[in-house]
C-alpha cells in the first residue's frame, strides 16, 4: 500500500476508506492525505454520488445547526455572521511567484508567503469536527468541456451547497482513473459559535493557478466557500488561457425565434445590470446564469454552464417579474435560504417579497424586529441585501432541453450589458468580433446607484463583467478573447444592451419588459430576417421592426417619438466613454493590444465627423 493511502487508512472507517481507495488516483491520494494530516479531523466522510451520501450531509446539516427547516418541504435556512455576507475582496489573493507581474487591477500576493500563512491558519482547525470530501464536475459529464474538481470542508452547509449546485463527480473520477488533471479546494469555517464562523478577522481566500488550489478558512458565505463559482473560474480562466478556449462570467439563454428556431445567447452583465432577469426573460429557457466554459469546436462555437444549479439574489423576486424563479421559490423543492427573514410560521421573507413586511423573525442578526439597528446604528433590514438562495435548476419550469448536453449549445450570440444613464441605447449591433469585443465587452461600464453608494453615476470600469475574477493580466485577457474569434470563419455577433438609459428628469427610458424585444429583435438579426442602420457606433434597429415586435412579443404600441428618445445618438457622451476607456488602458502599460486604441480612436473619429455632419444629438431617423 502506498504511503498516502496508509495516511488515509488510519483516519478514515472501513467503508469511507474503501471510497477513496477505489478511486485508483495517485494524485488525489496525495492531496486527500496531505490534507487529513494538516487539518486533523475528528472524522472523514467520503460523499460518493449516492441518495444516502446525499441524505447523510443534507441530515447532518440539520443536526450540526449550520441550517434550520423552514415550513414547505424541502426548505431550509443558513445564516452567515453578520459580517460575513459577501465576497471579502480585501482578503482574496492571488498567489503568484516573487516578481511575476499581472497587473494593478489584480489582487496578488508572494506565493510562499501566502502559503505559509495560509497553512498555518489550516493546521488541526478540523481537530474534533469531520471532514466532508466530495467529488464534482465542472460542466456536464463525460464531456470535452469538463473538469473534475474535489472539495475538502468541514462546512455542511458547503456540502450540502455544492451537491444542489454542481454535476456529481465521484463516478467521473472512477472513470478517469490515474488522472492528475483536477481543481482542488480546501474550506475549513474554522471555529463555530451559534452556527456560524466567529474568526472573521482571520478570513483568507487564496487562490494558487500554478497547482490549480483554492484555500478559504474562518468564513461560511458561499462566494468565498463554494469553491467551484467565482474561486474556480480563476483557475478556469487561467487553464483556459493556456489552451486557447475561454472561461466567462455569461448565462446562457434560448431566444425562440419563429418556426420553433432555438438561438442561443451568452451574456456578460456587472452585478445589478439586469443579467438574472435577462438569462430568466419570460418566454425563453434558460441553460445557465453565471459561469460558461466556450469551446472552438470544429469552427464553431459551443457552450456549457459549468453548473448545474443557481446561488442567486433574492432581493425584490416577485411573480410578476420573476415568474419561474417565483414559483420554485414557493413549492416543495430543495432550496437552501441564506440571510433572508425567517417568520414566526417558518417561512420565508425577504426584501421587495409582495405582501406586509413582518413585524418581527429572526435573521443574520439573530432576533430582528422593526426598527432593530447594529452597534454602529444602522438599520437592520429583514434580509440581508446579498441574501441569496440556491436551486438545482431541474426544478426550472423554463429549463432548456439542452441545459445538460455534453456536446454544450451552439452559441450564435453575445451580449454585454452595463448600467449607463446617459449614453448608449438600450440596444446596439457591433460591426464585427474585434469591434464588439473591444467597444463593448473590454469598454463595458457600470454606474453605481444611490442605494449603495450615496452617489449616482460613478462609472465602474468591469470588461466583460470580469474584472473581479481575472487570474491573468487584463490585457491579455482581451487578446485571448480576440483571438478567439478571429481564429473563427463566422464568430457569434456580438451586441450591447442597456435598460437603464434616462431622459433629462430622471426617467427611465425603457419599460422592464422592454429587453424581451431587444432578445427578439437580436434573434431575428443572427438569422438575417430584419435590416439594421449605422450609426457609427454599430448597428441599431429601424423603427418599423421595433413597432411590430412591440405589437407581436408585448402586445403595445410603441411609437415613433420613443424610438427617437431611446436611439437618439448622444455624440458627447460617447466620447466621453471613449475618452474614459482609451485613459484607463494607457494606463495599465504594456501588454493591451494594440488594436484595441486603434478600434476606439477610429469610433471616435467616426463620432466627431457625425457631429461636424448633423450635430451633437442625432435622431435615428437622420441615418
């Protein structure tokens, strides 16, 4: 017997011992004992794909107080410490060697110094609790897409997170036999008070691209726990760097088209710029919402949702807006609540939930009631803003048919989008991959809002909605994505959308529904059925299409004078952005393409011409 597996042996009873051991994996013998030495648990579990190994963490999650039993079948609830409730960017790093260089937009530390430290936080934290080892795929099964990955935690809510939000793996790994190949994740909460992780000063997320390795220790919330989201695509996006295909924060969405026609889309959105709502538009079925692996495949491209499950917002979901979401959120389904409102009749509530607020429940702050405020004075709301909850999507009544088809779903179209009041129109077609790419996937923007900041209209630079999960330099991050479809012979078209665009009082310009015109309209455009003007910074609708879609798809008029509101071309501000985007890349120094300030400052001299032409504000009808 080989040393790793005696290590493995004296911790582990018969029946999980005999789990690993049939796995035939030299390597995952050696980061499973590795492990087991530096953690110390009291006791090993080994989840092996099965309805009892299944059952085993969703009972004993119960058991330990991790989560609590809501009243429809199914429910459950898990609380974070009330300052443990989002990503902790301050102390997520990327460890790389003495002297690499990425860039200043990237958050890195030396790699030895962080391991060591790291380490020393992990060691004997487990002594007394067990140890969950679990097994998953990134993307379907058996598929040209998939990585498998193992998750080491002591965190049933982790566990019991992971196997609603990912493929199993355990049998891929037996498939697979002596592969060394896989992502690793180690998560300990550390020390539990109450049911949540009580050393937040010590939180560390650390991320090692070289050995494919995920470190998270003293922290329950899912973004810095459940290693195969945002932790993994930064080991995606890595491994995807090197092989020449791409890791993208994208859902993916089926846009019906006429005659039964499934087209499908991907799109990149910054948080609280209408992507949920976008990838859940009502009418169209969904494959994914967060995480895509995109493939070359015999010169086209193809997609997969590396999950097969949701860890959604669930501030201000409603049946009207949200009605799929809406309606799983109310039936007996396995759903993990987190940070929401718990009512005296063990139900479930949550910010902008239809209905009376309660008067009283307990949430993350223990015992809440109206009024109740933090020791700093702030109001405490009933949920948390971030409160989230997690579904497998097989529960989706809108679930597209393809959503786990190893072979992935030809992807014809790309969308970015971004909140911008006051200079793109709520939907515009780019010339070409190099255009899209760089005018609105690496140029894309988000402005903040008053309820988060204090201060509307800061514009956060966010290319491709990424920036927070970059493992590789942002220059060369945009040259992979160039390359990528120049290495195509018909790359997906690639359009903006922006549904927050206002008139000069303050008011929206579009209707919530509106985007299911857009989808329509972009569907239509891939299969050439409708004609598209240029206005310089790409291609929009003519108002006709627009008028009949708005009939067809919302049963409304939509009239000449909105057209002009909404596609009006805004000369200054689009320079201004320009301006913008072309300052924030001469900054970053070496390594950005040079066809990016070529595409930009060709769009510029576009505009100025235009403007010299017909004026700073320019009706769509003038083209």
């Amino acid at each position: 017997m080989n040393e790793d597996l005696k290590i493995i042996e004296e911790r582990c009873d018969s029946k999980n011992y005999k789990k690993i051991a049939e796995l035939k994996n030299d390597y995952v013998f050696k980061f499973i004992a590795k492990f087991i030495k530096l953690l110390n648990p009291g006791s090993v579990f080994v989840c092996e794909d099965s309805l009892s190994d299944f059952d085993y963490i969703r009972e004993i999650t119960i058991r330990n107080g991790e989560e609590k039993k809501l009243s429809i079948k199914g429910h459950t609830v898990h609380f974070d410490s009330y300052y443990d409730q989002g990503r902790d960017k301050e102390h997520t790093r990327l460890l790389v060697q003495k002297g690499f260089y990425l860039d200043p937009n990237l958050d890195t530390m030396d790699k030895e110094k962080g391991i060591k430290e790291i380490l020393g936080l992990l060691k004997n934290i487990m002594k007394g609790k067990e140890l969950y080892v679990l097994f998953f795929s990134l993307g379907p099964v058996n598929s040209n897409f998939s990585i498998p990955a193992i998750q080491l935690t002591d965190s049933s809510y982790v566990a019991h997170s992971e196997i609603i939000l990912y493929r199993p793996g355990y049998q891929e790994f037996k498939r697979l036999g002596n592969n060394k190949d896989f992502f690793q994740f180690v998560h300990s909460a550390g020390e539990i008070k109450d049911g949540v992780s009580i050393n937040i000063d010590k939180r560390r997320i650390y991320m090692d691209t070289e050995e494919d390795i995920v470190y998270s220790v003293n922290t329950q919330y899912g973004g810095n726990t459940i290693g195969h989201k945002k932790l993994a695509m930064r080991l995606g996006i890595n491994k995807a760097s090197k092989e020449n295909w791409l890791t993208e924060h994208m859902f993916i969405s089926g846009i019906h088209g006429p005659g039964g026609r499934v087209t499908y889309f991907t799109g990149a959105f910054p948080s609280m710029c209408g992507k949920t709502s976008t990838a859940m538009i009502n009418g169209e079925t969904i494959v994914g919402d967060d995480i895509v692996y995109i493939k070359n495949i015999n010169n086209k491209v193809y997609a997969v949702n590396v999950e097969i499950g949701i860890f959604g917002i669930i501030e201000d979901i409603n049946p009207d807006d949200d009605p799929s979401i809406w309606k799983v959120l109310n039936e007996p389904n396995e759903i993990i609540f987190s940070n929401i409102l718990v009512t005296e009749d063990k139900n479930a509530y949550w910010v902008g939930k239809p209905g009376k607020v309660p008067e009283k429940g307990i949430n993350h702050s223990g015992q809440w009631y109206q009024g109740k405020k933090d020791a700093k004075g702030n109001l405490i709301p009933p949920s948390h803003k971030n409160a989230r909850f997690t579904v497998n999507l097989k529960n989706m009544d809108n679930l597209d048919v393809n959503y786990n088809n190893p072979e992935g779903v030809e992807i014809k179209g790309i969308i970015y989008g971004g909140r911008d009041s006051d200079t793109l129109a709520p939907l515009l077609e780019a010339y070409d991959w190099n255009h899209g790419i760089i005018s609105m996937g690496a140029s894309l923007e988000s402005e903040t809002t008053a309820a988060t900041l204090g201060k509307t209209g800061v514009r956060t630079f966010n290319p491709m909605s990424n920036l927070d999960f970059l493992s590789i330099p942002v220059g060369k991050y945009i040259d992979i994505n160039l390359r990528f479809g120049q290495s195509l012979q018909n790359p997906p078209m690639i359009f903006s959308v922006n549904y927050f665009l206002m008139d000069g009082d303050g008011n929206y310009l579009n209707e919530r529904a509106d985007k299911r015109v857009w989808l329509k309209w972009m569907e239509l455009r891939i299969h050439e059925d409708v004609e598209a003007i240029d206005v310089g910074t790409g291609f929009i609708p003519m108002y006709n299409d627009l008028k009949a879609l708005f009939k067809d798809v919302l049963g409304k008029d939509y009239s000449k004078d909105q057209y002009i509101k909404q596609f009006t071309l805004r000369i200054p501000e689009n320079i201004s952005k320009i301006n913008r985007i072309l300052e924030i890349y001469n900054g970053l120094g070496s390594g950005v393409p040079d066809i990016l300030f070529r595409i930009l400052k060709e769009q510029r001299t576009r505009l100025e011409i235009l403007k010299n032409k017909k004026g700073e504000y320019i009706s769509p009808l003038a083209f």
